[in-house]
C-alpha cells in the first residue's frame, strides 16, 4: 500500500505530534503513591461516612434552633433522645455529660430543647419540671422521664424504643 501514510504519524502530510502533545514525560507516579491524591481519598472517606452514618446518629446532642428543626429531627432520626432543659436548672447540668455520653454511645439521635427559648414545644409535649427526656421512636413519642437519670437507665429505654 505505497502512497497511504499511518493516520498515527502522518495526517495530511502534518506530524501528528503537530496535533498532540507528544512530550515525554517521566515515569509518573501511581496515584497511591501521590501524598496529596491519598490526603484527598481519605477526605472524602471520611464525608462519606459522616453523611451515611451521621445521619442517624450523630455523636453530639443536637441543640434545637426552632419548632422546625425540631420536626425536621423527628422525621430525620428513626429514634430521637429529647432533652428539654434550662440553663438556670441544676439537675439539668448533671445530665448534660449523661446525655452527651449517651449521643456518643447509642444509636440515637439526642437533642436539646431549652425550655425558656423554645416554650411551645415544651407547652405542646406537656413538660411541666426540668429536665424531661422524651423517646420518640419512628416519628412517635414512645417514652418519658422526669429528673435526672443514669446512662444505663437511658440506654435501656433506647433499647426497648428501637
């Protein structure tokens, strides 16, 4: 086949290298081997697992801004520890670390509704003394606790709530 040129080397009479960037380039690195490309990868594992696992549990009380992040919670979290609590309560500030303990180490969501901010909520879940925990599991309220309790106690309610 005299007369036809490889479409690789020649194309209408022009180098290809004309076409494309030819430079030779150094043995590249693998991009496990790449520091920054291993920084990114483990970044985004760690958002990844946040925003799966995150959403059902996070690891910290959720303190709630409004009656609509509060039903936003509800229907977020399949099972959601509610602590209603005042600042100028004592045993409140005893169950403060339980509660926190508790977010940590069960499969619920926790959240914190200051009774003073966010009085309707109180008034509509019938909260009458501080602190009152209240489980609400698939949307419903399934369970209530007046005064300060211990984490087993809690656990245990998460436990037969779920």
């Amino acid at each position: 086949m005299q007369g036809c040129a490889s479409p690789v080397v020649r194309a209408s009479g022009i180098a290809a290298s004309a076409f494309f960037n030819v430079t030779a380039y150094p043995a590249a690195m693998s991009d496990s081997e790449d520091p920054e490309i291993e920084k990114i990868r483990e970044q985004k594992r760690q958002e990844l697992q946040e925003t799966t696992a995150g959403a059902d549990a996070p690891d910290e009380p959720i303190h709630v801004e409004d009656a609509a992040h509060f039903q936003e919670l509800q229907a977020e979290h399949d099972l959601l520890l509610v602590d209603f609590h005042a600042d100028w309560c004592g045993p409140c500030e005893m169950l403060e670390p339980i509660v926190a303990e508790v977010a940590a180490e069960s499969d619920a969501a926790v959240a914190k509704v200051d009774i003073d901010q966010l009085q309707g909520i109180a008034r509509n879940f019938g909260v009458r003394s501080v602190p009152t925990l209240i489980v609400f599991a698939g949307g419903e309220q399934a369970e209530q606790l007046v005064g300060v309790q211990d984490k087993g106690t809690l656990l245990g309610v998460l436990d037969r709530a779920s």
